[in-house]
C-alpha cells in the first residue's frame, strides 16, 4: 500500500469506522433505554402520593438510570471525550431503609441531571444513527450494486436501498456510493463528538460536585498516606530491632567480653576482637540497606534519570531507556518515582518472563511520565498482588495515577504520571563536570 494512501486511511478511514460503530452503539443504547427509563422515572414518581411504594420504586429505577448513563460515559470515553462520575458514595444510614434511600437519591443533584439528560438523550442519540447509516449506505451502493451487475442480467428490483429499475442508474449508484461512503466516514466522528460534548453538559459533575469529589479523594489518598507511612515506620523499627540493633548490642558483649579475657586469655580476646570488627561491618551494611530503603544516596548524588539507569543495569534482561528530563523533582516526589520504577522493574524480572523490557521518562505539561513495558506474558492487573496497588497507593500521596495495559500474551505497559514541578538539572559527580 502507497504511504500517501495508508496516510490517508490511517487519517480518514479508520477513525470514520470506529465512529460509525460507536454511533451504532450510542443509538441503540439511547433510543432502547432513554424513553423507557424516563416514563418509568415519571411513573414512580406519580406512585409517590397515589399508593406509596413510589419511594421504594423511585430509588431502584435510579438504579437503573444510572447504569444506562455509566453506560454512555463509558462510550464517551472511549470516543475520546471522557464524562466523570458525579456520584457520591452511598451513605451508611442511607443503606438502612426506604425512607432514608429515597431521601439520599432526592437530595442528590447528579438523580435530576440524570433524568433531565433522558429525552434530549433520546433525540441525539438517534442523530448519532447517521453516523452508522451514511458510511453503511454509501458502502451497499460501492460493493452490492457491482456485484448484482456481474452476478445477474436481471438486475430489477436488487438493492436494499438504492433504486436499480434500470441500468443507467444502477450504473450511477456506483459513483454516489463513493460520495455517501466518504462523506459517512468524515462526518461519522463530528456527530458521535457533539452528542458526547453535549451529554457533557448533562451527565459531568458540576463545579461543586467537582470539589466534594476532590475532597473525598483526597480524604481517602491523606488516609492511605498516614497507612503507609504508619507501615513504613514499623518497618524501620523491626528492621532495625531484628537486625543492625541486634548486631550492635552482640558487638557491645562481645567487646566487654573481650576486656575481661585482655589479662588472662589474650587469644581468646584477640578472637572475640575480630567477631567485633565483622559484627560491626554487617551492622554498616544492613544500617546502608535501611538507608537505602528510605532515600536511595544515588537519588542525591544522580537524580532520578542516573538513578532509573542504575536500576535498569540490576535487571537480568535488555532494557531500553529514554530519559528525558530537563530538571529534577522535588525530593518527596522523586523519591515516590524511584521506587515506584523499581516496583514495576521488580515485577518484570519476577513475573513478566519477558525476554525484554523499556523505560521512558518525560516531563511535559506539569507532569512527571514514568512508562515500564515489557513483552513477558502479560495478565497483570493491579489488584493481583504483585505491587502494583502499593504503588498506587505512593503515587496517589502525590496525586500520581498508575494506568496498567496488560493483556493476556503481552506486552504489559504500566504507566504511571506524577504532577510536579522541576528545579534547575542536577549534575552528577560522575559526569566528569568536577
């Protein structure tokens, strides 16, 4: 294929087809659920003061409501215009009963956008049928009408839309086929477009929805901060208790010991003198790990770029770095970006079985990216075990994000985003710039 025609179906084809089928999508989704969940909203709500079981009624179609709509927010994030969730979590006291369900749902402004959204829902998602019927129509008169010429003298009465009760015109559909197909393809993605960017207004947060759901996340990311720092501080603490505190309070008998043996065994103290030396010697080695563990010293004397470099020499297999960063993060960040590489790294070498891994380390638009790839099996998900909630976990201390793609046979993609600023590019010792 010529790389202007390949251009071309890359720019024009291909996005003109996926809109078609995200039109389809969207119509059958709005015209099979907006009108029936809405007259079923305005029945339970007229059942309120008739016989009552309204307030029951009214939360479960909600229910229902919402699943549609998460339903079209999921479409429209996947056309490329993602719609929030405005929903609060559902109250402790209002899981208790009836009165107490129905009365969170009235009260919740998110229930009214929702029911407010189902008509004109209804009307554009229909709209969005065009985006399906146009590249569709145009594609029967390009492929069906040339084959019905060539498989039959009769050709009265063929074709599902196009008129064929003589040749002249058989004959024409062919070039108005091309017309609607590449007209269908190119105004496919503007009409699923505005029908997202205008469920936006409907179905997206409202400012001050925007701010309760900001301060619920970082309600529960300042929580999952103090956690983890409560648990890294009991780490500490038993590391050092079980090990470099153990060897020193050895290393201390050892050496009263080895003065009472002074006079009368020399030998014997020299020996306990030399356990010392080793004792201690381990006791540095293991007080450096903890160090380490805390703030790697090559995060101080490298940055993060000489210090991702080192992580990926440790790695048993090829890994592929591109690190560009124009300045450094502040401390508490960078320190979060180390280790959540070394997590992803460490994940690779345990259980991708990949025989090759890449790094890449860019900053732009406020924001650290950090990508670990690997082409090992694949299949990891962040709730498996292997580390990667952890590292959800450090990231959102920082309001950091981790995205993993992971399908089954690979390859795996974990990306992971930090905002921050950088200061002016730290050099390091070993750059020969003394």
């Amino acid at each position: 294929m010529d790389s202007s025609l390949r251009a071309f179906v890359r720019r024009s084809v291909r996005p003109g087809a996926v809109a078609a089928a995200q039109g389809l999508a969207v119509s059958l989704l709005c015209l099979t659920t907006n009108a029936a969940l809405f007259v079923l909203s305005v029945v339970s709500l007229a059942l309120i003061p008739a016989l009552g079981i309204g307030f029951a009624l009214f939360p479960a179609v909600t229910v229902l409501v919402r699943w549609s709509v998460g339903l079209q927010r999921r479409l429209a994030g996947w056309g490329g215009t993602p719609i929030a969730s405005p929903y609060p979590p559902v109250p402790e006291d209002a899981r208790l009963g009836t009165w107490r369900r129905f009365r969170w749902v009235v009260g919740d402004p998110a229930t009214w956008r929702d029911l407010a959204w189902l008509v004109p829902g209804g009307v554009t998602g229909a709209a969005c049928l065009l985006a399906f019927v146009l590249p569709v129509y145009g594609l029967e008169g390009v492929l069906l009408v040339p084959l019905v010429l060539f498989l039959t003298v009769d050709w009265y009465g063929y074709g599902v839309f196009w008129p064929m009760d003589n040749l002249a015109k058989a004959v024409l559909s062919v070039p108005q086929g091309w017309l609607f197909l590449f007209a269908g393809l190119v105004v496919a993605p503007w009409l699923v477009w505005l029908h997202f960017r205008f469920a936006g207004f409907f179905l997206a947060p409202t400012r001050a929805q925007e701010l309760a759901l900001r301060v619920r996340e970082l309600t529960t990311t300042r929580a999952d901060t103090v956690d983890t720092q409560a648990a890294e501080l009991r780490r500490i603490e038993r590391d050092l208790h079980d090990g470099a505190q153990a060897r020193l309070v050895a290393l201390r008998m050892s050496i009263g010991l080895a003065e009472k043996l002074l006079a009368d065994d020399p030998a014997a103290a020299q020996r306990l003198l030399t356990e010392a030396q080793e004792a201690s010697g381990q006791a540095l080695v293991e007080l450096r790990d903890l160090v380490r563990g805390i703030y790697p010293p090559v995060l101080a004397e490298r940055g993060l770029g000489g210090a991702v470099r080192a992580l990926a020499l440790a790695v048993p297999l090829p890994v592929d770095l591109d690190v560009e960063l124009p300045g450094s993060p502040p401390a508490a960040v960078e320190s979060a970006a180390y280790f959540a590489v070394a997590e992803a790294l460490a994940n690779v070498t345990k259980h991708s079985g990949a025989a090759r891994a890449w790094i890449r380390l860019a900053y732009g638009d406020g924001t650290l990216t950090m990508v670990v790839g690997d082409d090992g099996r694949g299949g990891a998900t962040p709730g498996s075990g292997t580390g990667l909630s952890g590292v959800r976990r450090r990231l959102a201390a920082f309001d950091g994000t981790i995205t993993v793609t992971s399908p089954p046979g690979g390859p795996t993609v974990v990306t992971m985003e930090l905002p921050c600023e950088l200061s002016s590019r730290r050099i390091s010792p070993s750059s020969g710039t003394g």
